[in-house]
C-alpha cells in the first residue's frame, strides 16, 4: 500500500500538467487546480467540491441509474438530456397526449407530472477509505478469502457512516482494488417532469445524427426534485413541497470561443484505459463486429415497421434509441482502435512492461497469465455475445425466458406473482399483435439464422443442412408456441400451477430457448466465466500497481465507474479525416440546412422556422447575430456523462455534455487528442427553446442568469 501512495504522491508532485485525457476525482482535485488554472480556470478546485461549504458539487446529481443532471434554481429544478428522460417522457405520452412527438411545457407545478421509479441521487460527502475496506487484507489470500474480508469491511463502514442519518452509502473499488472511496448518498425518489421540447428539436437529427458532428440535436429535458416539508427525501406525495438545493448553477449567456477553458462535471460510466492488447483486440475485433450486424437486422425490421405509422414510431422508439446507440458507438470505436494501431499500441507498452517485470519477480507473470486468461474469455465472449445479441433478440425469446423462470418456479405465492404479471404483459402485449408479430417474427428468425450460419449454438448439427430449412423450422416454432397465441397462453396460465411446469417445457419457443442456452453457456462454462472473470480482474490489479511502481506517470486518473468526476479541456475543432476540418460550433443554420419534410429526423417544426425566419433569438445570439446550437471541446467523457454540465472558467453552466464526436468513441480505451471530443448542447439554445420557442418563462424566471 505504501507504495502505491508514494508512486501517487510522485504522479502528483512531478507531473505539473496533465493530457486533455482523464476523469478525476473531485476530491482530490488540487492536484490538478495549478494545472487547470493554467488552462483557463478562474475558479479553485475548493468551489467545485468541498464538504465545508456549498459547492458546485450540490448541485450536481445522478440522474436515473445512468445519466447526470444539475440543480439550476433554488426550486429544484433540473437539467438534464432529453435523452436521459426519454422514457420518463415516452411512459407519460399516449396518442392523445404525445408528448414526446410534441413537447410538454408545465405552466405551474400543479402541471408537473409525477415519474414513478426514477431517483436524482446527490452526492454528500465521498472519502478515502481503502485502509477500512483492506484491513486484514493479506497477499497470500485467495481472491475468494479476500472478497470475503472486503466485503465485511465494506459492509460494517457503509453502516457506521449512515447510522442514524436518512443517507445511504456506496464503496467503490478503484484502480481495480487498489484503492477504495466511499460515497455518502442522498436520493430522492418524488421527481417530476416539467419541460420537454418536441422530438423534432430534442432528437433533430435521430440515430442518423447520434454521435456524429456537426450536430444540431436539441437534446434537453427538464425535471424538478421535490421533497417533505423538512427538504429532505421523500416518496411522492400531493404535499411534498420544491426540494431547495444547497447550490444551483448560474447560467452564463456569453458563450464560448475556440481554445476556451471549459469543465464537465458528472457521472461516467465505464472505461478500460488500462485494459491489455488482448482485450482491445477482443472489443474492436471480435465482439463488436457480432454485435454490429444482429444489431443491423434488428435495426431494419424496426425501423422499416417506425416509417409506417405513428403508433408503431411510439412503440419502438425508445427500444431502437438503445439498439441503435450502441450499435453506432462499436462501429466508430473499433474502426477508431484500428486507425490508431491500438492493439500494437498495447504491444508496444506490453512489451516495456515485461522488460521490466522480468526483474520483479511480482509482476513476471502478470502479462503471460493475462493472456492464458484472455484466450479462455475470448471463446466464452462470443457465446456470450451471441446469446445476448441473437437468442435474446426478439421479444418472443425474450418471453420464452420469462415463461421458463415460471416453469421452474417453485414456490405457491411466487408463481402467483410471476403468472399474474405474465398475464398483465399479455393484455398490452397482444395489443396491435399483428403488426408487430410481423416484426418479431423475422427478427427472430434473422438474428437465429445468422448465428447459424456462423456456426455458433450448436443445435443445428448438420453443417448439410440448408438456410431455408432452419428458416422454416423456425418459422413453425414461431407460429405454433402458446406464447403467439392470446388465447392458448390465456388458457395455460388461466390456472397455472407448480405441477404444469411440463406444458410449459414443452412449448417449442421454451425448449428452443433452453437449447440455445445450453449450447452456449454451458454450466462448465459459466463456472468458467466467473473463474476467469475474476482471475483477470485480480490481475489487473497487479498490473496497474506494478505501472505505477515502473513508473508513475503510467497510471494517471482510476477508469471511470459511475462516480462523480470532473473533466476538463478546450472548446476545439478537429480533422476527422484527410481534407476535412471540423469546426467547434454550430448554429441554427444548420438546422435549416438539414431540413427535410421527408425525413422525420430532419423534420423542422413550423414555430422554430418563424423564429428562424424573423431572426427573432434575443439575449440567445452570439456576437455574430448567429443562434449557437451546439459545440464540442476536448473534455474526457463517456456513457453517464449525458446531461452534465459543462462550465466555464468561472463555473457558470455554458451546455449540457450529450455525446462524443464518433472518430473518438474509442475513448473509452484508447484516448486520442486529435479525435476525441465531446458534443455540448450550447445553454443559449436551450433557453432559446424554453424562452422564445416554447413560452415558458416561468421556468425562465426561476434561473439565475449572468449576462
Ligand atoms: N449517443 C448519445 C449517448 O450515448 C445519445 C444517445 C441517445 N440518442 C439516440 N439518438 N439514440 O447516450
Ligand atoms: N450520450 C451518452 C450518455 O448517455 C454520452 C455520450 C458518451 O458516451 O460520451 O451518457
């Protein structure tokens, strides 16, 4: 341990700046307060995050279980992504009251529309607690002795720091558990939606324009956090009042210009800065690619069924934003790694690591035993990806699970339970059924198919066998299972009990289910999985603290996982490619330009042409008469990051980080300042959607604005 704290302390005292690269934690942020100062930074690192005053930090929240959104007035009122309340927003909008198609406005909190099940989480206090969490921690343990003792540990200091208090706690692992902190939590679970502009404005553009610039996606929504007359968490009631934040945002209208300083502040999700050659090769080269093309098939079915009617675009939307984004970011991701020869990059780096290992006799092996490890994963991966991206494909597979869990349930009142949601899903379900058995059929015979032909689940055993025989076999199991037929599924669960388990077994879509399972993850290879898994991780381990004893400046910020962290950087165009030149912004000109009745992506809503039209943006306009819609800068961020803010050299809220620039999504793994940027939605136009587009200047009114 007392080495590591000294190669930190080295890192910290000998680096004076740091790479555009890195997500650090807020805690420790004076390492990095001369170094940000001297990019710009007008602020101290204590006005971001400190537990003796109000700070930036309380207003900054975890949106949902994956996103980030900030406090902007002392209301309670929240920004996030229009995408991270996408759901919210979907689940509240019917064909009558499409809010979603539409926009929704509330005009007083009386018109404020309760969202059950999602929680804005603040952050208290975090604290270094890897002493606690690692006592008794001893190297010849095994990893099973040593979980054990951690989670004790952890288990006993989450207990002591929340007794007593309505907080809850959480310990996060850190350079894969070489250090851990603690984070101190208040959740609130009565949170409201209270703007959202129409899809045309907050997802101009779609999963055409998704992580790609030039972009002009208006991608905001707007919450407001509610709590019991003492201001503290509370489930939603009638008479829980406005949650008073200890500090909001202040909102800056002048904008930014080309190599200004600017901040994110927020929640990512995951990155593997430190993962080996074998494990980028196995993301860029082996899994990606699968995932890529049973996603292309399913993508086609949906969209194609999307473009005929507006009641089949509500049903799938929100399902196709999720396939689609992925599917977009491992495409740029992988042909990023392969531009950047970040396999060999890895060698290379692999390679020096070894040279020095040789001589330590802890860390000799790490490389050699990562690869055996790797070989072993590589194998089980695909299965993997294969069972989750074609079995599970469809959602009659999807429901095959489901029946199956109830076939081997066992217990009365928990049967009860899973039958009667059953029986609830089928009511919507069934609804429209023939349209959208039309979809799922042919995706579940595509997706099935294609893993086939690529000769994974093994239950087509004859290679003889030809494409249009297993089509039609699949076709029959489709059409002849109870789970296609309302009135057979109706009629096995009507009096489901334990002991007609074998009629469901027995259902072809069940039994095909299981099959593929079987074929694919094996037990032996589950147990497998989870051996090598760990194994790896206990690895990784070594092989990070053995970085930073080689040399300290190899290990720099902890891989993100859903902490709060603070990036930063310059607002900064880029080269994608030979003869192209990015620049940093763009305006509602492009808006204009990419417009196409045609197309419902890059549909412009009449209301946003008159304001166009008139040039009518007020205090929203730049210097030049333009209207800013978005900008991009070269601030570190990834998955989670969505809604955060992004500020300035004063800490005022300039936009909100909703995506990475697409020649950079191999950021994750490899960060590349050449290529990596992140998308901002500039403030100005979302307050010009707010204010001019939308009327709504009772929200307008409740924000503090410096001019
Ligand atoms: N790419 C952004 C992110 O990763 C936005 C995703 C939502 N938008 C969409 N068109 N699917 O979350
Ligand atoms: N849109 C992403 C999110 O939902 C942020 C983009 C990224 O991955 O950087 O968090």
């Amino acid at each position: 341990m007392k080495r590591i704290l000294i190669a930190l302390l080295i890192a910290v005292f000998s680096v004076p700046t740091f790479a555009d690269e890195g997500m650090w934690i807020p805690m420790l942020l004076k390492r990095n307060e001369a170094d940000m100062q001297q990019k710009g930074m007008k602020i101290s690192a204590d006005d971001i995050y400190s537990i003796n005053q109000a700070c930036l930090k309380d207003a900054i929240v975890l949106f949902g279980s994956g996103c980030t959104g900030e406090f902007v007035s002392d209301q309670g009122l929240l920004f996030t992504n229009h995408h991270c309340g996408y759901s919210f927003i979907a689940r509240n909008s019917t064909l009558e009251h499409n809010y979603l198609a539409n926009g929704f406005w509330a005009k007083s909190f009386e018109e404020e529309i309760p969202c059950v099940g999602l929680t804005v989480t603040r952050l208290v206090r975090m604290e270094d607690v890897t002493e606690q969490v690692l006592k008794g921690v001893e190297d010849k343990m095994s990893e099973a002795e040593r979980e054990n003792v951690i989670a004790a540990n952890i288990k006993a200091v989450t207990k002591k720091a929340t007794e007593g208090t309505h907080y809850s706690a959480i310990i996060k692992p850190f350079y894969y558990g070489n250090q851990y902190f603690m984070y101190v939590n208040e959740v609130f679970t009565d949170v409201r939606m209270v703007g959202t502009p129409p899809s045309n404005i907050g997802k101009f553009g779609g999963d055409t324009d998704n992580w790609m610039w030039p972009r002009h996606t208006g991608d905001f929504s707007v919450f407001r956090v509610y709590a019991g007359k003492d201001n503290k968490p509370a489930d939603y009631s009638a008479d829980n009042v406005p949650y008073k934040p200890l500090q909001h945002l202040t909102i800056s209208l002048k904008g930014v210009e080309e190599n200004d300083f600017t901040f994110v502040f927020g929640y990512p999700g995951t990155t593997n800065r430190y993962a080996t050659s074998q494990a980028v090769d196995l993301a860029a080269n082996v899994t990606n690619p699968v995932r890529i093309d049973l996603r292309t098939i399913r993508l086609n079915h949906y969209n194609n069924a999307m473009n005929q009617d507006a009641a089949q675009r509500l049903k799938y939307s929100s399902k196709v934003a999720s396939i689609a984004n992925g599917w977009k970011k491992w495409q740029g991701e992988s042909l990023g790694i392969n531009r950047l020869d970040g396999v060999e990059k890895k060698q290379e780096f692999e390679k020096r690591f070894q040279q020095w290992a040789n001589n330590n006799p802890m860390y000799k092996d790490v490389l050699p035993s990562m690869e055996k490890n790797y070989a072993i994963l590589k194998s089980i991966e695909l299965n993997n990806t294969y069972f989750n991206e074609a079995v599970r494909a469809s959602d009659f597979m999807g429901r095959a699970a489901t029946l199956l869990t109830l076939a081997n349930t066992t217990n009365d009142s928990l049967i009860e339970a899973r039958k009667n949601a059953f029986i609830k899903h089928n009511e919507t379900y069934f609804k429209d059924f023939d349209k959208h058995s039309i979809v799922d059929r042919a995706i579940f015979i595509e997706t099935f198919t294609y893993m086939c032909k690529a000769g994974f689940g093994g239950f087509v055993a004859n290679k003889d066998v030809d494409i249009a025989t297993i089509e039609e076999m699949l076709g029959k199991i489709y059409d002849k299972s109870v789970l296609t037929s309302e009135k057979n599924i109706m009629k096995l669960l009507a009096n489901y009990k334990a002991k007609d388990a074998k009629k469901i077994l027995k259902d072809p879509a069940v039994e095909l289910y299981q099959l593929a399972y079987e074929n694919l993850l094996p037990a032996s290879s589950r147990k497998e999985y989870s051996k090598v898994t760990k194994e790896i991780n206990r690895l990784y381990r070594l092989y990070v603290k053995g970085m930073m004893e080689m040399d300290a400046n190899n290990v720099s910020f902890p891989d993100a996982n859903l902490t709060l962290r603070v990036a930063y950087g310059h607002v900064k165009g880029f080269a994608p490619k030979d003869g192209v030149y990015y620049k940093p912004y763009t305006t509602l000109e492009g808006i204009i330009e990419k417009e196409n009745p045609d197309i419902y992506d890059y549909v412009v809503e009449p209301r946003l042409k008159e304001l166009y039209n008139t040039r009518d943006y007020g205090q929203y306009a730049n210097a030049k008469g333009e209207l800013p819609v978005a900008f991009i800068a070269t601030n570190h961020t990834t998955g989670g990051n969505s809604g955060s803010p992004v500020l300035n050299a004063n800490g005022e809220l300039i936009g909100l980080n909703f995506d990475r620039c697409w020649e950079g999504t191999m950021s994750d793994l490899l960060f590349d300042p050449n290529y990596c940027r992140n998308i901002t939605l500039d403030i100005r136009y979302c307050l010009f959607i707010i204010d001019k587009y939308a009327g709504a200047t009772n929200l307008i009114n409740e924000l503090t604005i410096s001019k």
